[in-house]
C-alpha cells in the first residue's frame, strides 16, 4: 500500500539520457576502469542522490564501458552507457529515475520519388535507413519503396548528385530532389577525340595515372614508367638494353598473328607504339626502340588508359586493342592560377643489372676433366688435389697456370698478331668477368618548363625542354633524346577558344648486338649470350679484343670463330635516329553549357635514320 500512494503522488517526467540529470551534477573517476552498466548506476548512486529502479537482468547484454580517470558529466555518462537503445527514462521530484524498454515500432511502407534538379526522375538512386543494410533503388521512373520505422533516417545517394537524408515520420510518403554534386561532377576523363564524360558514366573500365606518378622516374621510357601503376595493363621488354623495345597489352592478347599493342593518343593525335623491326642478318632478333619512347614522361600531365573495347569506338581497329590516352602539360590547355612560373628538374639514376646467373666456382675451362680451349666449364677442378684436380692435368703448370687462349690459335691472322703471347700462360682460377662486363650505368634526366596565365585567366601557354642521357649498363649501349614541346589556349570570344600545340623528339639510340646465331662473317654471336656462356676461368675483360693489324675481332676460340663482346661492342652497333614532329590545332565554340561544338586539325611526321 505504501508504494502504491508513494507512486501515486510522485510527479514523473519523461526524459532522455542526454538531459536526465541537472548539469551540475558531475561524477568523478578515480582511474581508468571499465564497468557494465550496473555499475555504472552504482557509481552514480554513491556520488549524487539518485535512485536507479529497472528490472534486473535489463542490461545484461550491453556492452561496458570504457572510462578514463577525471570528472565527467551525470548526463554525458547516462548517455554513453544507454547509446543507441530503446529505452524509456522518466524521473520523479524525488530524483527516482526509472527505466524501461520501449516496445519496438512497427515497419511501414515509405515509398516516393526520387527526381533531380531539372524534376527529372533518376533512375537507380540508392535508398538506404541509416545505421542498417536494409536499402532499395529508385526504378526507371525514380519510384522507390522501403519498409522503415518511424524516426529511423533514409539517405539518399547517386553519382553526381549530394546525398540527402530524410527522417521518417507519421507520413509514409517522402519525395526527395536532389541536388547536383559540382565537385563530382569535374572528375572528367578524356574519352577520345577531346570529348570528356563523367568517369562513373561511361559504360568501360577507364584507369588515370597522375603527373606525380609518372615524373622524375628512373626509366626514360613512359611504357615501362607506367608498369605496376594500371590493373589489367601489362609491359613487356623486349631486352634488358636501353631504349630497348616494350610490348604494351592491355587485358590479355586477342590476337596469335596481328598486333596486341594498345594504341597512344598524345594531345588527340594517334600513333601506333609498334616496335620498329629492321630485317638482314645482322638485326635477326635484335628488336629497336618503339614509338612510345619518344615521349618525354616529365612533359606529361595525366594518363588515361581506356580498357573496354566499346572506348576504341572513335579509333576503328586501331584502337581495338584498347587506348592510352596521354594529356601533355603544353596540350592539356587547361587555365590555372594567374601567375608564371619556370621549374628545373634534374635527376640522376645508375642503371644496373637486375639478376646475373649464379655461377658455379669448382670447375674451369675444357671438358671430361681435363683443361682444353673449348666452350664449356667441365674442366680441371680449382683443387690442386684430388683425381679431378688440376694437379693431375698435363695442360697445366705446377704453378697453376694454363696455356694463353692465342698460343694455341689455328688463326693465322691471330698468331701473326700476337707472337709475343706464344707460350704465355695464365692464372687457372674462377674468374668474374660477367660483374666486370656489365658495370651500372649512369641516367640523367633534366627538364625545363615554363607555363603562365593571363591576368583575367582567359589565355594559358606552357613550354618544355627535356633531355636524357642514358649509358647503359652494356657496353655500347645508350640512349640520348631530346623533347621540346609547346603549347597554348586563349579564349578570343565568349564562346570562342582556340588552342594549339606542337611537339618534337630526337632520339638517338646506339646498341650493340645481342641476338646470338652461327651465320658466320660479322653476325658471329650476340653480346650477352657470349659474356653469359664464357668458360669459368676465363678473363675475357682482360683478353685482347682487336687485331692490332687490321682491327678484326679476336677470341679464346681455337678458330677465333665467335666474335669478341668488346669488340661486338666497339665496333658492330645498330644506331636508330629517330625524329619525330607533330602538333595540333583547336577551335573550340560552345553553343551552350552543355553542348560545344569543335573543329580539330592534327599531324604528324616521323622520319627515321
């Protein structure tokens, strides 16, 4: 009876965690601790004159709390403890407060639709109740419907367009406009032809690579720069030389007889990125340079690379392969802050060997054993002793010494030359020769530019010098090129722009041969395979090269039948020069804002050495 007339006369407000208590009332906390949310009553009980009254086990399955050491809030900790539950508070005059679960509210059916700035209705916009996975889309008229509580949120979301959040309430049907996103709407890609689209509405796989991925890099070649930067996008080199050639296919091969290279677009002007093959003896397997490398990866603004077939549209079957689109910083016309400015960039690279054979150091020169001025490394042992061992073989010293290679030439043109070799010999041990051929190379890239805006922003210009030095690690292979570029955009009317750009590329590649073959004459071997299959024990960094009489090669080989790799690389180089000019032309009107109307002119020239 007591309860029932001290609940019958005590007032009752029905309040939230956030404002149950006065703010005045604080609690302090000692240290740190974690505490369920019993506890956290407990604690608020003994610090203040509340009386908590719920029914036991409610908070069970709530999680604790984490609390710091200081003083905090009766409200602010009520709220942390409660967070996210549906729950009743109310509190007498007398400072009970109780606390029970609310009854959950019943879904209903929401429904509206969804339309854009222009009443337009969009299609596929995502609806979803905040907090949850429960969501729908918006049908080709813009209709949507979903079941939801009340007070629960509904976002909005669509490409192009700023979220919009409604809170649902008594009335189930909600009509949203939404509004356009201008920050989405600049993320642009050049599609083909100039023409720009939203990057999330065009109906292919489309991948940008930015400047700052592509300058100051160690490789002077764009292919191999973009290598590991595009899904999908695979690079091949076609040797480990400078200026060497790389195959560019984008999602696999689609062809067993034809070309697989992805088409390059610079500045709206295509060209083919096909390895330029040379034919005859001497260029058998030796593939150059191709004509991506002429591009100078500093000069470059932005990359695009297009994947789908439907992006090759506007380039017929040259671009079926898929399309790299690259936008210069002298192309890209595009106006910026009104001031000028100049850069010098200079970088300086060593170009290395990546991987070298591991080479065995037991066994030397000849065969079955025993030394012998052959090919192979199955030779005499490096131990003195043991049945393999060079002690035991005739062709060798008690001093470890074997036989000068020219001493035992069946060349007349050898032994006429070197009569003073007669009968010299040499230290019988490994030796390092392919470490001592192949030295790192040195690379240096340096870059000017210079790039402005009128006062009023309404004309650009930008120009740069590029040029690389690139000294291989091969002997005799390097890579001298030089890129000037120059570009502008000016708007001459109010609906008028004009822009144009010109572009030019020298590109001097020397390279000895690499391609191994027994054609005889002057194709007697290529460059790495002979360094790579020296026998052992020979220094032929050391070896005499050239014929000092008529300058011939000269080898360790009895017959002298294989060139010497110095002296392939001396004397037997391919030199491609390469120049290459183009340059474009635009006359812009926009007929309104969303329609433009162009008139482009574009060439190109490529003339070779």
């Amino acid at each position: 009876m007591r309860a029932f007339l001290f609940l019958f006369c005590t007032m009752v407000f029905s309040l939230t965690p956030k404002n149950a208590f006065s703010q005045n009332v604080k609690i302090n906390i000692v240290e740190d601790k974690v505490l369920t949310v019993d506890e956290v009553f407990d604690l608020i009980m003994r610090q203040t004159e509340y009386v908590f009254i719920y029914k036991a086990g409610m908070f069970k399955d709530f999680p604790r709390i984490k609390l710091e050491s200081g003083t905090i809030r009766a409200n602010k900790l009520l709220e942390k403890s409660l967070a996210n539950n549906r729950l009743k508070i109310t509190i007498s005059n007398d400072n009970i407060v109780f606390i029970k679960e609310m009854p959950e509210k019943l879904q209903q059916k929401i429904s509206g639709v969804v339309t854009d700035s222009d009443n337009l209705p969009l299609p596929g916009v995502t609806v979803l109740i905040e907090g949850t996975s429960r969501g729908t889309l918006t049908d080709f008229d813009g209709n949507y419907a979903i079941l939801a509580r009340e007070g629960e949120t509904l976002i909005f979301t669509y490409v192009g367009q700023n979220t919009e959040k409604r809170i649902v309430g008594s009335n189930t049907v909600i009509h949203v406009k939404m509004t356009d996103d201008t920050e989405e709407l600049e993320e642009v890609v050049l599609t083909g032809q100039g023409i720009s689209k939203k990057q999330k509405a065009i109906g292919y796989a489309v991948t940008t690579v930015k400047s700052a991925l592509i300058e100051d890099r160690t490789e002077g070649d764009l292919a191999r720069v973009l290598s590991g930067k595009v899904a999908g996008l695979n690079v091949t080199n076609s040797t480990g030389f400078s200026g060497s050639g790389t195959n560019i296919v984008i999602r696999g091969l689609t062809s067993f007889t034809g070309s697989n290279q992805a088409l390059f677009v610079v500045d709206g002007v295509p060209f083919r990125n096909d390895i330029t093959q040379a034919s005859g003896g001497f260029y058998n397997n030796n593939q150059s340079t191709n004509r991506a490398f002429d591009i100078d990866p500093n000069d470059i603004a932005e990359v695009q690379v297009l994947k789908g077939l439907a992006a090759a549209t506007l380039y017929g079957a040259e671009g079926s392969n898929g399309v790299i689109l690259i936008t210069t910083k002298s192309g890209s016309g595009i106006p910026g802050a009104t001031r000028s400015s100049v850069s010098v960039s200079q970088s300086t690279f060593i170009n290395a060997i990546a991987t070298k054979p591991d080479y065995q150091n037991k066994y030397g020169q000849g065969s079955d054993g025993k030394y012998a001025n052959t090919l192979g490394s199955w030779g005499a042992s490096y131990d003195k002793d043991g049945p393999l061992g060079w002690g035991v073989d005739p062709n060798i010293d008690e001093n470890g010494n074997y036989p000068h290679p020219f001493s035992s030439s069946t060349d007349e043109n050898v032994l006429n030359a070197f009569s003073n070799l007669q009968g010299a010999r040499l230290k019988y041990q490994p030796q390092n020769s392919f470490d001592e051929f192949f030295k790192p190379g040195i690379v240096k890239s340096t870059s000017i530019s210079a790039n402005g805006n009128s006062a009023d922003g309404s004309s650009s210009f930008s120009t740069s010098i590029g040029y690389l030095d690139d000294d291989s690690f091969i002997p005799g292979n390097s890579v001298k090129r030089t890129n000037i570029s120059v570009g502008g955009r000016s708007k001459i009317a109010d609906k008028l722009t004009v822009s144009a750009s010109m572009r030019y590329s020298n590109t001097n590649l020397k390279t000895p041969r690499n391609a191994f073959d027994f054609d005889g004459g002057d194709d007697r071997g290529g460059i790495y395979p002979l360094v790579l299959i020296a026998p052992r024990s020979l220094d032929i960094t050391n070896l005499p090269y050239k014929n000092p009489i008529d300058n011939s090669s000269v080898y360790y080989r009895t017959s002298n039948d294989f060139n010497n790799p110095k002296w392939l690389a001396e004397n037997l180089k391919y030199n491609q020069i390469t120049d290459r000019y183009f340059w474009t032309a635009e006359l812009n009107y926009a007929l309104n804002k969303k329609n433009k109307y162009k008139v482009e002119n574009w060439a190109r020239c490529l003339l070779y050495q």
